[in-house]
C-alpha cells in the first residue's frame, strides 16, 4: 500500500470514530436543555371517605366533596374512614361523638372512628390536617343530619353536628386551599343538648304555625276512616297494611286519630272530626298557655302545680290553675293555634273536641316550647316527658312530650293522649282519641303502627 493511501485510511477511521461522539454530545446537549426548562410536578390532594351505615353491610366508599352517606331516611352513620393521598406532606385525622360513648379519640387517615353499631350512631364530628398539607389547605365539612338536613361547614377541628339531639346519616369534607373562599356558610353547624343551640336546632326548617293548621283543616270527616293529608301514602305499603291491623284490632270501640309531621305538613286521619269528651288530655296545652302568657308570674308554688297537674294528671291541680289564670289564656291559646269557638268553648275546663282539634292544640303547645320561646319553656316542655298512663310514652322508645286523658264511666268512657314525637324522622304531632278505655296496650299498639307509618312517609 502506497503511503498516501495508508494516510488517507487512517485519516477516514479517527473521522469515523470522532462523528458517534460529537452527536453523542449533541443529544446530550439538547437533552440537558430539555431538563432545565421542563415544568414542577402538577400538585394533587385527594381525599377518600368510607362510611357504614346502619342497617347497611359493608362499607360505602365516596370521593371527597362528594356526598358520604345518605341525604335521607333514618338510617345513621355508625363509622367513618378517611383517606388522604397527595404531593403535599401531611396527613388528616378525625373523630366522632357517639350517642352512648362521647367523643372518641382522634383517629389517624384511614382509620376507623365510630363503633359500627347501629344504637350507637355519630351524632358530630371534628377533622383536621396536620404537616405541610394544614399550612396550605383548610379542611371544610358538614353533616346530614336526621330530621333536620344539612349543617353549616365547619373549619379545621371544629365541631359539626348535634350531640345528643340527632344522629348523623350523611357528610361531606372538602380540601380548600387557603386563601380561597369557603364552600358555604357556617351558620348552625353545629347543636348541642342542654345549650341554647339546641332551641336553634328545634326550631329550624318545616311549615309555619299557620301552615300546619292549614293542612289540618284537610283532615275532614267523623266516619271518613283511614286517609291521607298533604299529600298521598300507599295504605297497602307494610307500614299501611300494620295500622289498618291496628285499627281493626280496636274496631269495637269509638276511635279518633289525626298525625301531622312538623316539617312537611303531611300526615294521616281516622275519623279526624269525630267528637269526643277531652278529659285531662286538656290539661297540656292549659300548661302550655300559661307558661306563653303568663310565665312572669310563675313562681315556685305554681310550678309545683303545673308539674302535678300534667305529670300525675292532678284534678286539684287543674282546678286551681283555672281559678287563678281563668278562660282567657285558653282563648288566648286557641286563637294562637286557629281554633275557633265551634271546635271547641274555652270557657269549659273539660270540652268536647276532636283529635284534629287536639292536634292543633299541640301544633301550637310545640310551637311555644321549642320555637317561640321563653325563659321558662325548656322547663316547662320536661314536664310531659313520661306523665302517668300516656300510651303515647309507653308505645314508643323515642322521646315523646304528651298528656293523657281518660275517664271511665259516667257516659264518657274516654282514653286519650296527646302529643309531640321527637323522631329521628322528624318531629311529628299526634292525638288519639277514643272510648277505648283501659286498652293501654292496644292504644300503644295504635301509636307505634302511625309512628311506622310516619317514617315511611318521611323517608
């Protein structure tokens, strides 16, 4: 080989070997420049709920800011679980108030609070964040409570619901980052027994005063039997099926009844404007007018007699409250609950009426113990809490406010009660009148087919 082509040989290779490297280097160089311009990983937080319900198998998994649980019926949130996952440090903890145990301790992101028993529902709760994730996000939420709805949001460790009045059945928790508005109003999140929250909680939502006496005047009829009012109800729904049993087990006697629910306006009649001797049934909403009109001169004595004269139905009691506060705080009472003079006279201390007029008596005996209020009215709304022989209190396990009446012999031959019902489904009134006298458990049996019915209605 002559040396002119060697040269040119070795001068081809040490080209050939030098060009992979400098595209090497240029790959390398725009790669680099790629790097240095590329954008920060997008940030995320994401929540995850899971809840059981009572009467319902299994857990129930929601998204955050979604609804967790249920915006109706009665069945309660027995225990949660939340979950947090995102590029921002930090975590989230919460815990419940249950209607048997108090507060719980804080549980930890994914960690179950509550007992997952049904006589044991969340009635509040309280969520915060911690770490990195508590400097850059608030944390919202609410509850979906029975009989009542939605609370206002509550913020980072606050409490959200009613303990000791309500049971939770639904929630909500969002992540809001700071700074940004919050998803709702505050304005009652949260009610607690004993407090004057809870006159707020009784007395949100539902029909007027007036509403609801309007919707009785639909009840109508002495022998017009089972109907419905503000609206239609399946009678042959098992709920149905079990009061027409009821009526009929109780198909010998003279029988009265009207239900209305407090919020809706909605209930049922049996025979609403058959009329009847009171009795001491009268004796209730009596109490109620004087404690509305005449609470300023209530002293120590004359509460010893209101609370004889419903709690142990004290003639004597009676009598010396008409003496003293006379006819004009009942006539007082009956306008205020739309009562004319023709359903009932306000100048006999034991009147004849109707269960629809007995409603409305306890339509506007509610409405000045939990809503128009005064200084005296938590006191005086205690004093119906089990009164001696209501088959209203003996019929049902929740919180009832009633007074009954019976008389046996004489003509009369009346057993009568009535009432409000503190349901979990809502609050309801009823009366039941009838000469079915002495037949507490067949009365009690009456009581809780409506309150079945009642909660079929409503859910």
């Amino acid at each position: 080989m002559s040396a002119r082509w060697a040269a040119a040989l070795v001068l081809g290779f040490a080209l050939a070997l030098a060009m992979p490297a400098t595209a090497l280097a240029a790959e390398g160089d725009k790669a680099a420049s790629a790097d240095d311009g590329a954008a920060a990983p997008k940030e995320s937080v994401e929540l995850v709920c899971k809840t059981t319900l009572a009467g319902v198998r299994g857990w129930q998994s929601t998204d955050g800011g979604k609804l967790a649980g249920r915006k109706s019926g009665s069945a309660a949130v027995t225990a949660l679980r939340i979950a947090y996952k995102g590029t921002v440090d930090g975590s989230i903890k919460y815990q419940t108030y249950q209607a048997t145990g108090g507060w719980s301790d804080y549980a930890a992101a994914n960690k179950t609070s509550g007992t997952k028993r049904a006589a044991n529902p969340i009635q509040a709760l309280r969520v915060k964040l911690t770490g990195e994730l508590s400097k850059r996000y608030n944390v919202y939420y609410r509850a979906n409570l029975v009989g009542y709805g939605w609370t206002g949001w509550g913020k980072n460790g606050q409490a959200v619901g009613a303990r000791k009045l309500a049971s939770v059945r639904g929630y909500q928790v969002k992540l809001v980052k700071k700074g940004k508005k919050a998803p709702g109003s505050a304005k009652n999140r949260y009610f607690s027994k004993g407090a004057a929250s809870a006159e707020a909680f009784y007395a949100q939502g539902g029909k007027t005063r007036t509403q609801l006496t309007r919707a009785l005047n639909k009840a109508k009829g002495a022998n017009s039997g089972l109907k419905a009012f503000g609206g239609k109800y399946n009678f042959n729904s098992k709920a149905g099926k079990k009061l027409k049993a009821a009526i009929k087990n109780l198909g010998r006697y003279k029988l009265s009844f009207t239900m209305i629910d407090l919020k809706t306006g909605r209930g049922i009649s049996y025979n609403p404007t058959k009329v009847l001797y009171i009795a001491s049934s009268i004796k209730g909403p009596y109490v109620a007018a004087i404690n509305k009109y005449r609470a300023g001169s209530v002293g120590a004595g004359t509460r010893a007699t209101m609370s004889s004269t419903i709690k142990v139905s004290s003639n004597e009691g009676y009598s010396s409250l008409r003496r003293r506060f006379g006819h004009g705080i009942m006539k007082k009472m009956m306008n205020y609950c739309g009562i004319s003079e023709k359903e009932m006279t306000s100048t006999r201390n034991y009147p004849y009426m109707s269960s629809r007029t007995l409603a409305k008596l306890w339509v506007g005996t509610y409405w000045s113990y939990y809503r128009e209020t005064n200084t005296r009215s938590a006191w005086a709304r205690g004093l119906y809490a089990h009164p001696w022989n209501s088959f209203i209190d003996r019929g049902l396990s929740t919180p009832t406010r009633s007074k009954p009446g019976w008389y046996p012999g004489g003509g009369y031959n009346v057993q009568n009660d009535g009432g409000v019902v503190l349901s979990s489904d809502g609050h309801y009134v009823v009366a039941v009148m009838s000469s079915a006298c002495g037949q507490y458990g067949k009365l009690a049996n009456l009581v809780r087919a409506i309150d079945g019915v009642h909660a079929d209605m409503v859910k």
